[in-house]
C-alpha cells in the first residue's frame, strides 16, 4: 500500500491498518501510577489522530517512519485501537514543534 493510498484512508480505517499490520502488545508501557510523575507522564499513550497533529505529518508519512524504524511500532489498545507512548513521538519532534 503506498502513501497516497494510505492517505486516503479515514482515521478509523488507518489505525485498524496500524493495529493490524504494525502494532504489538506491549502491555506494562502504558500501566499509569507506579513511578515518579515525569516517568507516568513519558508513557501516557498518544493515538494516530494525535500522532498525525504533534508530528505534523500525513498518514502515509507515518508509515513511512514505522518502515524507516524511526517510530516504534505502536502499542495494542484494544480491538482496532493503537498508542505509542509519549515520550517515543516527542522523541522524533523537531525541537520548534515540541513546545505546541
């Protein structure tokens, strides 16, 4: 599948592509109230519609940086739900995007 055609996905159709063929269970990173406050506030799941807005990118870019290795492969939520945590987005923000 190629980025236009990824692109033209609506967002719930995108992140069950993203459930189905890039997520991973990983289910202790996103446990909340164990750990000091800046560790909890690292792990706090972060959706595609969020991740697509803090990263500034399209759809298909995103899938891109899963391919490229540069994000992680998101976290299993639930039935068709996905969630990287935090700290892994903010971590391939450019710096100016990061204070918005």
């Amino acid at each position: 599948m190629d980025a236009s055609m990824i692109d033209a996905m609506d967002l719930v159709a995108f992140e069950q592509m993203l459930a189905d063929e890039w997520a991973v269970t990983r289910s202790d990173i996103y446990r909340q109230g164990y750990g000091p406050t800046p560790l909890i506030s690292a792990v706090q799941p972060i959706r595609p519609q969020k991740a697509l807005e803090r990263l500034k990118v399209s759809a298909g870019q995103l899938v891109q940086l899963l391919r490229s290795g540069t994000l992680g492969r998101p976290g299993k939520l639930g039935h068709g739900k996905v969630a990287w945590r935090k700290d892994e987005i903010e971590g391939i923000m450019p710096l100016g995007n990061l204070m918005s």
